[in-house]
C-alpha cells in the first residue's frame, strides 16, 4: 500500500496550475477541453485512440487536478449518461466505426445522450419491457414508451434496450440501440419531479427509425450489453457527499443552538464525526477499488464492495441531509427548494438543504429501487439463494 | 381511568373523513399546490358548520367546548386527507384569546372565531429561527405592533392575527388594521401557507393573560403538529400498501415479498405505539398541566422522528413513481418536513425536554 | 378520557399501605397472598371463583398497588408461566373441573408450570410439530422432544401441544394436554444459554403418560386452544423497561463523560429523552389497550396496536441496553455476566448491564422471532398478503 | 497511488486462517471458555514459527519487519476465527518496546517477543474507566512500580507487562520481578482473558521514548480491536448464512425469505465499506502521523457500532439457538462487545476525534 504525495505529485499540482493559468479562461470550452485530454487531465481512464488520455489509475492525481480545475472554475469532463455509460459500453461491446463515430464527440460534448432504458411497466424489473423494434431493410424501425429519462428534451441520441424477438421470454430476445432523437417518431414530454424541477423525461417512439450500424453487440444480445452498464450507471449515481459534508461543517459553525455554535453541542459533534466514518469509508473503498481494477482484480470482497456501494452511498446521502436539514434550523426546514439546485457547493443558500433532502429521492430513479439492490447485494455479495417467485413461469437469471 | 376515546370522537372523526374523501379527495389538495392561497371557503363552512372551527370554544362563545384531544383528533385527521387551509393557525389563535383574554377579549373575538366567520393565526416565530418567546423583539408601544413577524399560517387569508410580543406576551392585530405587509414564505408544505409579516405601527391589543396563554398555546402546537403527523403518516402507509398490492414486478405481486412487509412492519411498529403518546400529550395540556410541556416536547420530538422515517421509505417504495410530482405522496412528505421543522425539529424539542426534567 | 388521579385512588394508597403494615412481613406467603387476593390486590383481572379477585381495569390502581408492595418488599402475584398462560387459557377453554383443580392452586403457588411447546425442528413454526400423543384407555401416552422450556427441572406440570392424530397435516390433529413433571417417562436437561445460565431446558417424554382428564379443548383442536395462549405469551415477553431506564437515570447521574456527569452532556441527554419518548408510548399504549379491552373493543385500530406490541418492546429494550452498556463505560462493556441478574432494581451493579444486555435476545424464544413477528404485524395488522412460499404443499394459515 | 493488499499480505492471511481451522476450530475456542486461561502454547509456537509474533518487529531483532497494516490484517483473521490467547497484547507491548525504547532496550525485550518466547501484554487502563494516559495514577519511583492497572490482557501468563505511568511514560516490567498480584477479571469475553495487576513496588525501566510510544499505541490498539471487530463480523454474516441456508421454515430455506436477505444485505452494507477505513487507519499510523489518531478514533468508533448491529441481528437471526451457549455464535458477539469497550465505546472515541478535529 502506498499513499504517499510523493514529488511527482507535487510537480503535477504545480503543472496542472500553470496550464490552467495559461488556457483559461477562455471562450472556446470545446477547444480547452481537448487540450487538457491530451496533456492528461480529463478523461483519465478512456483510450487516447478514441480521445481520452489514458492515464494509470492515480485518485490522488485525480483529486489534485480536480481541486485545481475546481478553484480555477474551469470546465472538467462533461457530466452525464454519454462520458459515464454510453462510451464504457461501447468500449466493451461496440465495434470499431462506433467507437470511432460516437466517443470522441461524446467526451468533446458534440454528442450528448439520454437513456431508453425504463418503461412504465418495466422499472426495476427490466426483462419486463416492451417496447420493440422491427428491422426494415438496413433500419430498426422503433415503437414503445420510455421513462425516467433525464434531459430526453435536450439530447441528441438515446440509447436503450429494445425487444427485437418477441417470441422470446425475459431478457432473452432485447437489442441495445442508439437512436437520433431529431425524428418525426420521437416525441419528449417532461415529468414534473416533486420537487418542481422537471428531470426526467417520457419518450413515446412511433415508427422511430435507426440505422443497423447503430445496434451495439449481437442482436438479442441487448441484456448482456446492458449488464456492464448497469455497474457504470450505478457508480453515476453515487452521491457527491463530501463537499455536501463541507457545508454542513461550515452551517454547525454559524449556526445557534441554545445560545452557542452548534458544533460546540457534544451530540452534534458526535454526529458529525459518525457521518465522516462513513465518508471515509466511502472515500477509501473507491480508492480500494480503483487500485483493484488496475490490478486486474487480485482482492477477494471486492465483488463485495461493488455490490453494496449504491445502498451504502443512499443510505449515506439520506442520513447526511437528514442531519444537515435538522441543523440549518426550521426557517430552512420550511422551506420550498425554490430556485435552490443541488448545487453541491451551495448546499447552504436558502433552500439548499431542502433541495439537497428531497433529491436523494431520486435514486430510486434508473440505478435501481433500494430494494432491488438488496436483493443483488444478498445474491450476489452473500451468495443467498434467489427470492421464492410465483411459480407461474420459471424465471431465468438477471 | 378510562383512557380510550368516547364513540362521540370516533364519530367526530369519521364525519371529517367522509367529509375530505368528498370534498376535498387527496388528487385535488395536489392540484391546488399551484393555487395562490390554499383556501376553500366552501369547506372552511362546511367545516364550520361541524362546529369544527370552534371545536374547543366554550359554548357560552358558541363553540362546541370541546378539549385540547378533539383538536388533536381533528388534527390527525386532517393530517390524514392533507387538509389544506388554515385550520392548523385557527386553532391556536382561538386558544391563545381563549386562555389568554380577558371576559371583554373573549366576549369580542370567540363568537366570530368559534362560527369560522373570522379566521384566526398565529404570529409566533421571528426571523433568524427565534421561536423561544423569551427572544421575540416585536413591540408593542402606546397600542401599536412593530416589528417582523416570520411562518405565519396563512396571513393573507386571516382576520385575527395574535402576535408574540417582546417579554412573551400575545396581542391580537384585526387584519382590517393598517400598518402591516404581508410578505409570502416559499414553504415546502404548500397545504399550509406560511407568510412573513411586518409591522410597523399596527394597532393592536394586548391579552390580559397572555402569560398564562403562552406555555398552552406552544404545548398545544407541539401536540397538533405530532398529531398531524401521525395523521400523515398513517395514510402514507395505507397508500403505499394500496399502491403496491397493484403492483408486480417478476410476475409477483410486490407486497408479497417479504423485503417489502418487514420494512412495513418496522415502520407501522415505530408508529402505532406513538398514538396513545400524543392521546395522552394533548389530554395533559387539559387536565395534567405539570406534565404537559415537557410530554408534549417529548411526543412532537418522538413523532417528527417516527413519520419522517416514513415518509421517507414510502417514497421510497414507490420507485420512480414517488419523485414525481403527479403522484400524491409528496403531499404528505411535505406536510411530515412542515410538523417536523415548526417550532424546532426533534433536536431542539428534546434539548427542551431535557432541560424540564427532574433529573 | 380520564386519567385523573381521584380520591379514591389516594384512598387505596393509604388502605394498600395499611394493609402491608398489618399482614407483613410473614412467615406464611400463601396465606400472605390469599389475604391479598381477597381484598383485591393481586390477580385483579381473574374471576374470584375461581381465585383472582375480579377487579375492573384500572392501571393506575394497579401503579399504586404494584409501587406498595414493591416498597415494601413483599410477594406480588407469582411471575410465570402459570398465573400468565394456564390460567388464561385455562379459563377460555378449559372445562369447570380443571379450572377448579389448576387455577387457585396456580395463581397461589402450589402448582408450577412450564410450557411444552418448541421442538427441535419446529420453532416459529409450530405446525410443523412431531411429539405425538395416543389414547390408552383413559390415559394419554405421550412420546416426543421438547426443547427452549424455561423451568422444566423446577415445575410440577407441563402445558403443551401433541399430535394426536398423525395423518392430518400441520395445525390439524394437535391436542393441548396438561402432563404432571413427576413421573419416570419425562427425562429434564438444562440448556446453558449464552449468558452462562440454565435459563431453558430440553424435554425428553418416552412413554409419558397423563389422564384424559387433563386435555383442554377438543381432540386436535389444540391449535386453536394455543393461539390464545399465543397472545398471552406475548404479553409475558415484554420487556419491564421503566424500572431499567430508571437505572440508567441514575447512571448518568454518577458517571463521569469528559469530567462531567454524564448527564450534562447534550448528546446523552436527547439520547435519554429519545428513550423515554418510547417508553412513554409503550405506557400510554398499555393503558390504551387495557381499556380497549375493558370497554368491548371499540378501538379500531386496537388490533394494530396489539400484533406491534412485541417488536415495539424488544426494539426498545436493545435501544435501552445498548445505551446503559455503553453509559456504564468500559469497566461494565468488558465484565461478563457473573452473578448479576437481569432483575431490573440492580442493573448498575457490576455485571447488571452485561446481563439486560444479553438477555434481550432471549425473547427470540417462545414469543416469535423479530422475522416472525414481522410477518404477522404485516398480514394481520396491514392486511399484507401471505408470503410466497415454495408450493409443494398449499399451507393452511396459521 | 496504491491502495491495495499485497500477495504476501493475502497469503499471509490465508496461511492464518488455514492454520486456525485446522489447529484451533471454533468448536474448540468454545470449549477451551471455561479454562483457566484461554492459552494454548503450541498453538502459540505456530504463530510464532510463522513469524507473526514478531510480525512488526525489525528483521535486526529477528522480527518480521512489517507494518502496522500487516499487523492489522493479522487482527482481522484472529477475529474471524475467534483466535483465543495473547495476541493482542502482545502486539501492543511489543509495540511500545520497539518505538518507546532506546537502543539497549530494544536489543534487551526484541528479540524474545520477536520470536514468541516472551509473551509481551500491556498495562494501561487503570480502575474506575481510566484509560487517558494523562489520568494515570501508578508511580515509577526509584524504579519501582505502584498501584492498580486493570483490563491488562493475559497478565497470568505474560512474561514482560508494559505499565502507563503517571505523567503519560511507558514502564516495562518483567513477570520474574516480585511485587505484583494479578487478579482475574471476570471478563464477557473469554477468548481475552484480561486481569487486573496490583504493583506494590515492581522493579522496572522506563522506556526512553515513551511520549513517542504512547499515542502510536493508542492508535494501533484501537485500529487492532477495529480490524478483529470487522473479522468477527464478517464471520457472524457468514456463519448466519450458513446456518441459515441449512434451516427451512413452512416448508422454505430460510434465506429464501427477503425479510432475512434484505437484512443481511443492509448489515453487509455498513461493514464490508470499512474494510478500506481500518486499513488506512493502521496504514496511517506509520506513513501519515498526523492524520493517524483521529482516523483511528473514529475507524474504532464506526466499526464497533457495525459490527455490534451485526451481532445482535446475527445472534436473533439464529433464532433459540442463538441464545445458548453450544451455538458459536456468542463467541463472535462477546468478542465485539470487548472490541467495542476496551479503550472506551464509540461515545468516547467520537468525542475524541470531534477533539482533534479543525473545524
């Protein structure tokens, strides 16, 4: 084990200062970005042939340039399914001229994607969708109902799994598709959250039609594809707790409680330390499991460590807003999200906590109900056998 | 001892049930979250006209002369249905002049309040979270308010509002006084509006014994609050049952997984027992004075905690569905952060406790 | 509601106290508890004919009774499992004859008891039961393993449930009989439990026999006949917290927390009112209940309250346990058992903490496992459907 | 950046756990409970001949010359086999020996502690809960030791004891040396056994550098019984699982059920993301001083409460038989209540890294 902020650490902190200092700010974000791809900063862990940097595994080096970029508010990778599932996915089962057509302009921002993934009759049981596609010549012709997509209204191509053989039970018979949402077929109706924001998305595709080229992996094959993002999306959907963990700190030190700060309080500064065990531990299983990939996998629980990571992250995320809504005080705790984002950084701005509280709903949306991780976590983290199911059809393995 | 409730309160709360399910069912409190105020006048009557309004008004004043319990048992149900409205300010506005005025004072304001004609509230909290009464600096000088006001329940829609005053007394301002603005609070509960008010100079008057009236007016928001949550809570497990037994997902209904009863089970096991805490809550504001504040910090402490935890998990269960806004359960979750938050959130309310114990 | 604590209840404190001065200390406990049943101080909810002293429900009255004799030291009402399952069931579904033989006899001590009930292979689910019993002539013979039974080398006669007729399944074909302990068929070996104490004992009958008079209900109507005892039971199970959290009261008075009482520190005070605001509900709710039943039951939602009643308990006591260990600090989390005792009044001497600890888990016997308790808070207090079971054999219900 | 565990390291566990099952089932741990001492000296000369006495000793004094990590990994498997006997002691007066001593001194205790022919253990909390050195009361004075040391591990059988005196230095006593009577503690956990030593007058020798000593054992101690606490626990799931899937109910395994499975599922969830936190607490201890003692206060505080949720769920998922004594599983729970008391409890242990912490 070595953590040590050796030399090159401190000479890469001092390069990653002097190349920000002279490329930004400036007005062509595009043309920033892939200046810092190609001396190393963005995309660290993506093939330099398709436009990432490809760097060895290094999160120190990450945390360093990610606090540089930060500080300088510079633009870092793009946020979302493209960058985080979409070109995985297709750097393990795409081919060739997909790889080359859709990851660089992803990484660049060119491109951005939406997910086709839940149907209303099918959430967290997948196998369960419908929505179907038919070949026509060299097209997929499209037809079904997706949701729970987010930002469908504002993004280039979806890509979902789709039923191509109907006669095929379950998960067998489904296809992984890209699809352009600029087409006749394709029409976007937002769903309003509880929180007043619209996230999420329905699709309704109606003759939607795509190109052959742009089925990813075999025909049928669309679960297999799916299976590997599935783990990516689960590591989206992580919680950014420790700058949320920040701005609690800093509301326990402006905050009264009877007559003093509220981190002066003995049972607050107990919970705060309690949150930050779990932080921590959260902090260095990534750490563990970064070093594990780069390894190629010698750590016996890290299977383990995988599995559990989204419910330990929600159940993280809910006590942590939990304590953080409580200390910003009723005047907080009344109060609508408003205008307020999650906004990690400015948790502490009016509306913040609620906003932040009322958000870690919205896992339960596309990585899968807290429920279902359990049953994968018992399955297979514990090796449990499968639930008891209706007997009515024997159900192949998820 | 008898420590059940008379079939004359069960009756009480079934005709409010009926009453909500008709009047006012669950899909249109969700559409009036948009509205400007939260008010129906049509229901306030019919609420009035149940003797509802003036549930604890003596009869003398032409209310029902009912106890602090009725209006917990009306509380829960309101909670139940998510009542929108100004129930919850009417209430301790009506107590604060009937615990704290003088036979002149009461003589003026309870007849109009108990008959729902008036609509009374609550100017307790001040901005910066001062909810202690011994913090409020709102003056009363030569007949007049000054001063800011913050979570008033539904002030644009009120006629009486009582006023905490700096060294922890109540005035009443008529809302046809001059000298206020009422400025709306983006609340998270939009069932119950909550406004900020500023006075500058309104005419106003003083309760005769408003020191009597302070401690029973804040113990009976703390028992309502619980009781509402209760309310709340409550429906929020019947709904998510309901929704469920709709539900498949492998071809099995979802209730029938055990994953899903346990976690029912423990949620429903936190809460029932909480029933008979906030029965005996509001009955000690009546009848055990000595145990009331400290029993009452205790139960809305006890029961924030319990209802939070279920709305939570009821979202939860909901899947995707529970973060929409086109489904219902956020009506309720909103309403559980309001109780919780109001007056000081479960921390708070046992540092209190802790401080009124004889240990 | 009334609640008041009226004249008459000061008056019965002073004619309680009276009664103490007068009648002990005594050498005679019986005659002790006679006198006191029959001014109606003991067994207030048994009818007088046949021994209890037949009083309406009142809880205070029972507080002020219960603190008297407490103070003074002086036996209450036998704690078991006679006066608390026999006699109930007893007078539910016993005939005149046995409840003139067992119930007086019981309630004053004469005839101990204990419950024949768990089996090896069939704990939460008793129907799966195997000792079995056949008719002789007028005796009953009695073959089979008992196991998880308190006091079954100290009692005179054991309660239980047979299968009387082996060819129907699971609850049918039980028959509830009554079996003295004194006779050579019935073979006792204590359990160590993990507290280092013989708390339960195994059950072995071969040949045991006992007279038909003594088989309460119907032949293989036992089932029934046990689920009041079942109810019962539970009630037995709850966990005497009040007089525990008073101990831990005066724990935190004496304790030292970062040189200060313990009980100056802000986090264990919201911690001790968090825990009283569950002990307050577990009374309020027993009040509640008492009257329910007194009044015929009007309370609507009285059956939920009544099927949460034991996991709320045993929820509460690992709360309470766990803070009083950790209170009582390192010298008391280190130190086993030893002498100590779970008796409630002396949980501060050394060992006390250690043994309520500990013996929280002992209510996973006899009452239900938490999972079983879940289940039933579920289905007949939700109106949740039954589990999916694995359908070789269509369960009756339980 | 390399956040991972060696071969040598997952080798050296394997060969522990291997040797543990085969030399010292659990079977036998819960036999060898009603003992006089729960040590087994062959047992001892394998750990020994296996260089793990020595683990963290340098390869000059015959030691190993690993770290604080290796020595914690060592802690896991001794938790998840129940491993009884001195271990634990003797890694922290070892410990105090190889940082706090000069060089005669090191050259004088190494090499016998190194090789297992001196058992080692350590003195440190005092009666009435003292565990903070600045709070120690035994006195040092002309070489000799006095007063009361309690909670020592193994005392009986230890050959040099590691004595906290007052002022916050390190003595070393050596067990041939009079004036000191050990009384056996009746300890909940039997597989550690721990004593309480009473010096009237002991010869001993301050250790040169024992300001340096004091916290770095401290830390160890606390990461140690966290990394056993975690092996414990990690054990209990499984042995629950195994017990489990053996068990039908209504006809059912029982881990069918997802009332048990989600349990499990929640429980592995708290634990299994600490395995990362306890090994940078014990890798801190060596590579990042600064960072080590409030890592370490929080990593015991953290772990010991997961792993006790573990325990008591895991005991009530055995159902009756998770109550005796002939099931193993209290074995485990006993073991983490230890883990979880000794030093102080979470309580104690989050004060501490609140103390240390700059906000």
């Amino acid at each position: 084990m070595d953590l040590e902020f050796g030399e090159h650490h401190a000479r890469l902190r001092d390069e990653v200062e002097a190349f920000l200092t002279a490329n930004w700010p400036s007005d062509d974000v595009r043309a920033f970005r892939r200046k810092a791809i190609d001396v190393g900063y963005l995309y660290r862990h993506f093939p330099a042939v398709y436009g990432g940097s490809e760097q060895p595994a290094d999160p120190m080096a990450d945390d360093i340039i990610e606090s540089a970029f930060t500080a300088a508010r510079a633009p870092q990778g793009i946020i979302g399914q493209g960058p985080d599932m979409v070109v995985p996915t297709l750097l393990m089962s795409g081919n060739d001229a997909q790889r080359e057509r859709f990851i660089e302009p992803t990484l660049l921002g060119d491109i951005s994607w939406c997910q086709g993934y839940s149907e209303p009759t099918a959430g967290s049981d997948l196998a369960s969708l419908r929505s179907k596609a038919e070949l026509d010549g060299d097209e997929w012709v499209v037809n079904g109902h997706k949701i729970w997509t987010s930002d469908a209204d504002t993004s280039d191509w979806m890509f979902g799994l789709f039923r191509t053989e109907p006669d095929q039970p379950r998960h067998h018979g489904i296809t992984f598709l890209l699809i352009p949402m600029d087409q006749p077929g394709i029409e976007v109706t937002p769903i309003q959250s509880m929180t007043g924001e619209t996230e999420f998305c329905e699709v309704f595709l109606t003759d939607a039609r795509t190109s052959i080229d742009c089925q990813v992996g075999e025909r049928g094959g669309g679960w297999g594809v799916s299976r590997n993002l599935l783990v990516h999306e689960r590591n989206l959907m992580g919680f950014r707790t420790q700058q949320l963990f920040e701005s609690m700190l800093e509301l326990a030190r402006t905050r009264q409680m009877n007559g003093a700060p509220a981190i002066e309080d003995a049972g607050v500064r107990r919970s705060l330390i309690e949150i930050e065990g779990e932080l921590l531990a959260a902090k260095y299983s990534r750490y563990r499991s970064l070093t594990n990939s780069a390894r190629g996998n010698p750590d016996p629980n890290a299977a383990l460590a995988g599995v559990v990571k989204k419910l330990h992250a929600s159940t993280m995320a809910k006590k942590l807003t939990q304590l953080g809504l409580d200390l910003a005080g009723a005047d907080e705790g009344l109060r609508a999200q408003g205008d307020a984002s999650v906004d990690l950084g400015r948790a502490n701005e009016p509306g913040g906590w609620t906003a932040n509280y009322l958000f870690t709903h919205s896992s339960a949306i596309g990585g899968g109900a807290p429920n279902i991780q359990r049953n994968i976590i018992g399955e297979r983290g514990l090796g449990l056998p499968r639930d008891l199911r209706t007997p009515k059809e024997s159900t192949p393995s998820t | 001892m008898d420590f059940g409730l008379s079939d004359e309160q069960l009756m009480m709360q079934d005709a409010v049930r009926s009453l909500l399910e008709n009047e006012c069912p669950v899909a249109d409190v969700r559409e009036g979250l948009d509205a400007d105020t939260h008010h129906d006048p049509a229901l306030w009557s019919m609420l009035a006209e149940m003797g509802l309004t003036g549930l604890i008004v003596p009869e003398e004043y032409g209310g029902s002369g009912f106890e602090l319990l009725d209006a917990a048992l009306l509380a829960e149900v309101a909670g139940e249905g998510a009542l929108p409205g100004p129930l919850f300010g009417h209430q301790l506005a009506t107590l604060a002049v009937l615990r704290g005025g003088d036979e002149a004072q009461r003589a003026r304001w309870l007849p109009a309040l108990a008959s729902g004609e008036s609509i009374g509230t609550i100017a307790w909290a001040e901005p910066g979270d001062v909810w202690n009464p011994d913090s409020w600096a709102c003056t009363l000088v030569d007949g007049a308010v000054s001063g800011t006001k913050a979570h008033v329940p539904h002030a644009s829609i009120a006629d009486v509002i009582v006023v905490g005053i700096a060294g922890g007394g109540l005035a009443v301002v008529e809302a046809t006084a001059s000298g206020f603005q009422i400025e709306p609070f983006d609340g998270v509960d939009r069932t119950r509006r909550i406004d900020t008010v500023v006075f500058d100079g309104s005419p106003a008057e003083m309760l005769g014994a408003s020191d009597v009236a302070v401690p029973v007016v804040r113990d009976a928001a703390l028992v309502l609050l619980a009781a509402d949550a209760f309310g709340c809570a409550h429906t929020l497990v019947r709904e998510t049952v309901d929704y469920l037994n709709e539900r498949e997902q492998f071809e099995t209904k979802l209730t029938q997984f055990q994953g899903i009863k346990h976690e029912l089970a423990n949620l429903i096991t936190g809460l029932e027992p909480t029933r008979a805490l906030w029965w005996y809550a509001a009955h000690a504001i009546d009848h055990v004075p000595d145990d009331a504040s400290r029993v009452a910090a205790i139960t809305k402490a006890h029961i924030a905690d319990r209802s939070t935890e279920i709305a939570r998990q009821c979202v939860d269960l909901h899947g995707a569905m529970g973060y929409t806004w086109e489904s219902t359960v956020h009506v309720w979750y909103k309403r559980i952060m309001f109780d919780r938050a109001f007056l000081g959130g479960p921390s708070e309310q046992r540092t209190r406790a802790a401080a009124l114990s004889d240990w």
